[in-house]
C-alpha cells in the first residue's frame, strides 16, 4: 500500500468534507445538539410524583405519615379528596400518579400495635416509572415504621423511668450505592449514549461518501486508476475514523463539564476503546455501501441496521432480561462491548486488567467487519 496515494485520497475526503460550512456544521453539530436532548430529555428518575390523598383519619399521625412523602422532595399532593369517587377522573386525564387512602382509625391501630394496611393506586401506564414510584413507596414506608417504632419505645421508656429497662433490638438497613451513588438515570444513559451516537455519524458518512461517488460516477474513474481497493478502502474510512475520534471527545467533555457525568478511570484506556470501535462502525459503512445504489438506500439500510444494533446492546433493556437465544446474538454485536467499556471506564473506573476481554471480542469483531466489508468493497469494484 502506498502511503502518499493513501494519503491524497484522505486529503481529497477532507477537502470534500469541510468545503462546505454546512458540512462542517454537519459534521460537529449534531453529536453536541443530540448529547444535550438526551440529556435532558432521557431521565427516568422519579421526580415530581403528583398525589391524591384520602385522609379519612385526620390525625396528627396520619398527618405526619403524608409528610413523610412529601418531605422527600419526590411526591407532591395536588389534591385531597373527600371520597374515591373523584379519584378516578384524576386518573383517567392522566393528572396524577398515585392514590393514597389512609383509613379512619389509623392512628389508633398504630398505637394499640395492631397491622394496619394503606390502600394505594398508581397509575401503571409506564410500566417503568410505576416501578420505581411502587419501590420508592415501599422505601419510604420502612424508613416510617422504624421511626415510629423507635419513637415509640423511647416514649415508653421516658414512661416508665427505668434505666435498666431494656428496648426492643431494631435492625436498621444502611444503604451504600458504588459508581453512581444519586442513582441518576442520566449517568446511565449518556454514558451508553457514545454507541449510538458515534455509529450514526461514522456509518452514515462512510457509506454515503461513497455512494455519492457512485451516483456522480467518479467511482469509475477512481476504478480505472491505478489506485489499489486497499489503498482506495483506507482513504476512504481513514477521514470518518478521525471525525468520530474528534466527535467522540467533544461528547466526553460535554459530558463530563456540563452535565457532571462522573469519569473516574483512564481516558486513554477510553480513547482506544473508541479506535477500535470506529473500525466497526467504518467497516459497515463500507459493507452498506456496497449494497446500496443510492444515498436513500444508504440511509435506509442504516437506519435498519442501526435499530436492532441498540436494542440488543444493552443501552435501556438490560440484557440478562432477554430470552436466551436473544442474549447469544447479543455477542456478536459490537455496540454491546462498547457501551459495557464506556460505562465501565466512566462510572467504575476500571482497568484494562478487568476490560481486556471485551476489548479484544471488540477488535475480533471490527477486524472480521473490516476483512469481509473490504474483500466485498474490493470484489463490488472489480
């Protein structure tokens, strides 16, 4: 391969490519503008839970047991009814989020130990959300009872004035989240952003540059010189790796400056994880490239390439909750070894001692994507 054709190739992709102010906007907008919306737009956090409550009670003690909520800083009352008929009018306008009806006696049962049971309605339309609203319920129903209880027995002991009295034993859980400790949804999904993001523009370009050659028909000329598939391929993706790389830490430093996404491992260990997967992305624009007569079909086959390729890399569906036959396809797709890389590197921290397997399945995969696009390209020319 002659390296002064390779790069004349590569200096005429960059002409191309920055000629145009709106390529250039092209080419840097995009990644910046989509990190921002995901940013702000992808967030599964509970927040800002609107509630209805049915106080039939009254008491001091159900009082405190509702502060209990809205003193997280996640629930608000919107509403306190005076019956469950008004209750499903809220529901059915999509108003509120949960339902809770606090019987009449409440406070007494407590008092006498007796089980009291809470009615409650959540609105199970988004399966996820629910979820977590029914998780962070439960949360905040433990934290009340043992503050109850607690401050029960030491009103029993004041009571009593004994000092040898011996209190009940409780057993208070002390939670400790590793790698992300606010539980921000946002620092999960950013960080499993990087496939998708760099695969649109990589795939897209590469596949669409040469496409577009092949509609002006200056692929014919480029056929009839004397310049190698080889040299050809490489010229090609070389310019489209180095637009990703350069896209790949204007994400990272968005990320980590503006929205205080926590990096805690090696940015180089980060930048060659990113290298390697660039040969994936480059190779299957080279192979849709090959089967695509226009530009149309290009972005077409991208699109269908891409959809799968998210879904089954574990970016928002956990991939141990897939049926198995799904889990083994899940291997051979290299958007899955890159997000577990930048999700590890960014919220764990971890090491090439502990990441060296996925990056060599990555590179295994890139360099067969490459070998068989190129062959395919090369044979496509011919």
């Amino acid at each position: 391969m002659r390296r002064n054709v390779v790069f004349g190739i590569i200096k005429k992709e960059f002409i191309q490519l920055f000629r145009d102010i709106r390529m250039r906007i092209v080419l840097f907008g995009p990644p910046i503008i989509m990190t921002l919306v995901f940013g702000y737009a992808i967030n599964t956090d509970v927040k800002n839970v609107r509630m209805i409550v049915f106080d039939e009670d009254k008491t001091a003690e159900s009082r405190r047991f509702i502060e209990k909520f809205t003193g997280s800083g996640y629930f608000f009352v919107i509403k306190f009814v005076e019956n469950e008929k008004e209750v499903d009018r809220f529901f059915d306008t999509g108003k509120v989020d949960i339902f809770i009806h606090i019987k009449n006696g409440f406070e007494k049962r407590l008092k006498q130990g007796k089980a009291e049971s809470i009615q409650l309605f959540v609105d199970g339309t988004d399966s996820s959300r629910s979820s977590m609203i029914l998780a962070s319920v439960n949360n905040l129903l433990q934290d009340y009872l043992l503050y109850y209880t607690k401050r029960n027995v030491a009103i029993e002991i004041a009571k009593r004035g004994n000092a040898f009295f011996s209190s009940p034993s409780f057993v208070e859980v002390k939670e400790r989240t590793f790698f992300n400790p606010e539980l921000s949804s946002r620092n999960f999904y950013l960080t499993g952003m990087f496939g998708l993001l760099i695969s649109m523009i990589t795939i897209v370009l590469t596949a669409m540059s040469i496409v577009k050659e092949r509609e002006y028909g200056t692929i014919d000329q480029l056929i009839v010189s004397p310049i190698t598939p080889a040299e050809l391929v490489a010229g090609k993706t070389i310019p489209y790796m180095i637009v990703g790389f350069v896209d790949t830490i204007v994400i990272s430093l968005v990320m980590i400056f503006w929205f205080k996404v926590p990096f805690n491992g090696s940015f180089l260990l980060l930048l060659l994880s990113v290298v390697i997967f660039l040969l994936t992305t480059t190779a299957t624009g080279l192979f849709i490239s090959t089967i695509s007569q226009t530009q149309q079909q290009a972005l077409l086959s991208v699109i269908l390439f891409l959809l799968p390729a998210l879904l089954f890399s574990g970016f928002a569906f956990p991939i141990n909750a897939m049926p198995e036959v799904i889990q083994l396809i899940t291997y051979f797709n290299p958007m899955r070894y890159f997000i577990e890389l930048t999700r590890s590197i960014f919220l764990k921290g971890t090491g090439h001692n502990i990441l060296w397997p996925k990056l060599v399945a990555l590179l295994a995969i890139g360099l067969a994507l490459f070998y068989f696009s190129s062959r395919k390209f090369a044979k496509h020319l011919e």
